[in-house]
C-alpha cells in the first residue's frame, strides 16, 4: 500500500485542521495525490529550475502540523518559490515535464498518464494558491 497524500489550497493558519482532516482534499480544495511525496517534489523542483537533483531539498520542506516523531499524519508547506514556479507551468509544457519527472527513479512503474495529471493538477493548485494569496499544503499519512 503507498503513502496517502493530498495537496491543499488553504490559508497557512489552517494547517491544524488539515492534520486532523479525515480527507482534506474533500475538506479543502485540492486534490489526492496518493504517493507524491518530498523525494518526487525535488526531483520535480530540478527539472523545473534547470538545476541538480538535490535530494536535500527534501528535507527542509517545511513540517506546519504534526510530530516530526510520530507515525503520522504530517502537514508540510511548499515552498513559496516552488509553488511559483508550478503556477507559471505552461499547460503546453505539461506533457515535457510530466514525461522528464516520470523519467526519475522516484516514478518506477507509475504510467506517464498519471504523472501528468498529477502534475496538471499540482499545476492549477500553485496557480490557485498564488491567485488567492494562499499556501500549498501537502498531508501526508503513511
């Protein structure tokens, strides 16, 4: 069974009520995003940014909810400048990108289908987050 993720549009104070959310995306808008993790949104990151994997990267996505300690669930805030950068993907670019992250050792044996509509929808959550002033929040709950 994979992790359980969901990526959120929510203002930054309602952190809390996403960690104890059953669902949040039915709760808040967004999306499920079963097995997107911090390893995949670096690998994304990269390719976005033109850059080197930096699988550290990873590690300083910030945890807002939850004990770093405990089992689980964990609600973690995208980066802003990351989340900018989604909301400026051009629809005509999905299909490249989706298909270069689906290249990546993180995405063995997900269809390039999949991929790319995860990224289309992470896409229009970034773009919704920076129209309203708001946060991307990914739950996480192995």
């Amino acid at each position: 069974m994979g992790v359980l993720t969901d990526i959120v549009v929510v203002d930054a104070a309602q952190a809390h009520a996403v960690l104890h959310a059953q669902v949040p995306s039915e709760s808040f808008p967004g999306f499920d995003a079963k097995g997107l993790d911090q390893l995949k949104l670096a690998a994304l990151r990269a390719i976005l940014e033109g850059e080197e994997y930096d699988e550290e990267w990873a590690d300083r996505i910030p945890l807002v909810a939850g004990d770093e300690t405990s089992d689980g669930p964990w609600v973690f805030q995208l980066p802003d400048d990351f989340v900018a950068s989604l909301a400026l993907l051009r629809r005509s670019d999905e299909a490249r990108i989706a298909a270069a992250w689906l290249a990546t050792e993180d995405f063995a044996g997900w269809a390039l289908d999949g991929v790319g509509d995860m990224l289309h929808e992470l896409a229009a959550c970034a773009r919704r987050a920076a129209e309203a002033n708001k946060k991307l929040l990914m739950w996480i709950c192995p």
